[in-house]
C-alpha cells in the first residue's frame, strides 16, 4: 500500500468559531425569517443571468443604484448559489446551542454602517479590507437572504480549509484566501459554470491544461479538491506577482488578465480596484466585494447569528491507496461494504465512476477503517475477478475465412459499395450469386455499408464488360 501523507486528513465534528467582538450590541437590528419580506417581495422577479464563476445574488433596485456609474448596473439571481451548495450528508450540530449574544436561531441581524467600518478596520490581513456599500450588499446577501446557504457554507468548510491552509501557509499566501471557495463554487466539488468553469476553484479547461492538471475522458482533477487547490493558489500567486495587489489579482482569476488589464488602461493606469471596478466585466465587479464579505462573516459569525451547519458523514477520516489496475467504484463499494455514492463523494475527480489502469497508478480516496479491508482484498479485487467476468459473459464465434475461386480462369474485381446499392443487387449486375460473394468476403450475413469493397470474381470472358 502506498499513502501519501499529505491527502491524510481528519474530519472533526468540532467546530471552532474563528472570533468574537464586544461591539455586537451597537445598533444591532434582527429580523424574524418569517417577517423576510425583502427576500420574498423580490423572489418572484429573478432573473436568471450566466456568471463567470458562480458569483451572483439578488439585490432590489433600491439596493443596486448606482450613481457612480454611467452604466445601469445589472440585476442578479441567487438562484445558481443554491443550486451548487450540496445538501448531501447534512445536519446541524448542537443546534441548541445559545448564541452568545441572545439571537435565537431564527432572527436574521444587520448593523449600521459604523459598525462594520468599525470591525473591518479591525481586520489584519495581507489583502486590504475595504468596506462600502458594494461589500454591504453581499454582507446582506450572504448574511440574511441566503444566510441557510451560508451555514451549510461554513459548516462544508471543515472538509477542505485544513489542507487549502496547509498549501497556503507553505506558499506564504494569506489564509483568507481559500474563501474563494465560497464564492466560487459555494464548496461543490462538482460545480460547474456556463462558461464550462469546474471544481471548488472553478477552473476552466484552458486554464487547467496551462497549469499542468490531468483533464481526460476519465479523470478531470479540476473536481480533485487537492489537485486543484494547488493548481489555483499557484495561479493566484502568479497573478498577485503580476499586479502587486491582491484585489486586482482576484479579478484577474476571476475574469482573466486581458480583462484587468483592459480595464486599468481605461482607468487610467490606476491599479487601486474600485477605480477599475467600472471597467470591469459585471460579474467581476461583484467578485471582490463579495470575498470580503464572506472574510467579514467568517470573522464575526456569531455576531450575525449564523450557525454553521456541518455535514454528517459515515466517516470519521480517510486515506489513499494507489491502484494501477482498472475498478469499478460499484465493485469496489461492494466488497468493502459502503456505499457507492461514498466513494462518489470522496472521490470527485473520477468522472466516469471507474478508477482507470496507468502505468503511474491513480490514488483512490476512501475512509480510513476501510484501509486494512481493502489491504485484505486487494489481490482478489485488482486480479481474480477479470477471468471469471470474461469466461462468463463473452460471446466466442469462429471467424469466417475469405475463399478463392479454383479456376484459374476467374478474375478479381473489387466493388465498392454505392449509397443505395444492396447485396443482391450487385450479385445481379455481376451475375453470381449472393452466397458466393458472402464466400469470398468472408461475410455471416447479408449487410453491406457504403464504402465497403467487395472481392467479385468473374469468368475472364466477361471481365472486360
């Protein structure tokens, strides 16, 4: 067996909130999920409109005024953040427990301006912490209309963000950085944009293959959360060394260089992102606001009263094995008693439900107390099976020589099939019969295809004609 060491993590059922804050009392405002009245007013006028990257919400007109711009600002749906955040396995965790502040469990909480000015000036991070109303709208976003999502959101986390901070903390980059995550792909390995954007990280194709990731008919490690999460924090530090500021490096992963590049141009050179924010395409112009909103509700969960909802797995840890022969993950799950839609989850990147043969071998992901199992079965599980399926289920016929005529008085010509013509045809044209061409083709049956070329032989009297 071989484990790699760095795929081993354990999945705690212990949550710990990041922070808590002594201003939480200041001009808070709740309101009960009953009385969400801004949600439901606006629910029956969404529009859905394709994104880049999963990045939309809903904002009432008044909200969305813009007067900065010259350009109307476009209305977004978050109808897609549903759609990507997986319901599978999911449970709340001690949902009794009281909110340090008193919020009981259905009270939505908002705060005045001065307030969040307050608590983001109070964020030390290595990427600049801007407030304003574009970063308020997602904070209402994320934070009361689509504050279930964002639960499910922060409770899914605990899968992914200790190897995503692992790989940060060794590249030096900020830890914040794995939110995107959120933004991207509301943590659904399997996410995929309309712009053929997949993966936690939402990385396209192009952009996968430049970075050096496996994309085939039967892997496709932008959905592997360990693959690609290398391949994307090597991306965004590539484009933070392009443009020394990690706002503008996030628009950059977001809709790409050319598009930054454009818009700083138009800007005027500026490379301060809210003065080339207008230049930007729509989407991107949310993409940024709408990571500091999230890095903002990570910080102060408990004081906007959500409570993260964790998923409830049928296991504890898990490992890696490396397998170099071909297996079916139903196969698989059978012999080692666990559910195939397990081995589904645990293993995104496989795509076609098969782990398949390579010289290098392929690391299969499965729960730790099925280690020693798999060891047990291994042999009979890579080798013995194959034999038996195929002594079982093939279909053996003996192959049907080609005959050449005796006479030497017979010469070859050799049809090929036309659009519309049938066996008996030809046999009638050249006057021998349809078993006899069967014979010298080695044919079972009577079926032809067009642009196929049929061995005839005639007498020499009439070869000419």
């Amino acid at each position: 067996m071989e484990i790699k060491g760095e795929y081993f993590f354990v999945i705690s059922l212990s949550f710990i909130f990041l922070s808590t804050c002594t201003d939480v009392k200041q001009g808070v405002s709740t309101v009960d999920l009953r009385k969400d009245s801004l949600a439901a007013a606006h629910r029956g006028e969404e529009t859905d409109i394709s994104t880049l990257d999963t990045i939309i919400a809903i904002f009432s007109d008044e909200v969305l005024k813009d007067t900065e711009e010259e350009q109307p600002t476009e209305r977004f749906t978050a109808a897609y953040l549903d759609s990507t955040a997986n319901a599978l396995y999911l449970y709340r965790i001690d949902s009794s427990r009281e909110n340090p502040y008193g919020f009981e469990e259905n009270e939505l909480v908002s705060y005045p301006d001065s307030v969040y000015r307050k608590r983001f000036a109070s964020i030390s991070s290595a990427i600049t912490m801007d407030y304003n109303r574009h970063v308020e709208n997602f904070i209402d976003l994320y934070g009361i209309r689509k504050k279930e999502l964002t639960e499910r959101m922060f409770g899914k986390s605990m899968l992914y963000y200790p190897y995503i901070e692992q790989v940060l903390m060794e590249k030096g980059l900020p830890h914040e950085l794995k939110y995107l995550t959120m933004v991207e792909s509301a943590l659904e390995a399997n996410a995929r944009s309309h712009m053929a954007a997949v993966g936690l990280w939402q990385i396209r194709y192009r952009t996968g293959k430049w970075l050096g990731m496996e994309i085939n008919d039967f892997v496709d490690e932008r959905r592997d959360p360990y693959a690609s999460t290398k391949a994307a924090i090597d991306y965004l530090d590539r484009l933070h060394t392009t443009y020394g500021n990690w706002q503008l490096a996030l628009a950059a992963y977001n809709s790409g260089p050319g598009n930054v590049n454009k818009a700083i141009v138009r800007a005027g050179g500026s490379h301060d992102f809210w003065r080339v924010r207008r230049y930007l395409p729509v989407e991107t112009r949310s993409y940024v606001p709408a990571f500091l909103a999230i890095v903002y509700l990570s910080r102060y969960r408990d004081e906007h009263n959500i409570r993260p909802v964790q998923p409830d797995l049928p296991f504890k840890a898990v490992d890696t094995v490396r397998i170099y022969q071909e297996i079916y993950f139903a196969e698989l799950a059978d012999e080692l008693e666990m559910e195939e839609e397990d081995l589904v989850f645990l293993n995104p990147s496989l795509i076609r439900g098969v782990v398949p043969a390579t010289k290098e071998g392929t690391s299969l992901v499965i729960p730790l107390d099925r280690i020693a199992s798999f060891e047990e079965k291994r042999a009979d599980l890579l080798n013995s099976p194959r034999e038996e399926v195929v002594a079982s289920t093939a279909q053996v016929m003996t192959k049907v020589e080609e005959t050449i005529p005796e006479n030497d008085d017979m010469k070859l010509i050799e049809h090929r099939v036309r659009r519309g013509q049938t066996i008996g045809g030809i046999s009638d044209r050249y006057d021998v019969s349809i078993d006899k061409i069967r014979d010298w083709n080695g044919m079972r049956n009577n079926i032809i295809r067009v642009g196929q070329t049929l061995k005839i032989y005639v007498p020499a009297s009439r070869y000419g004609r």
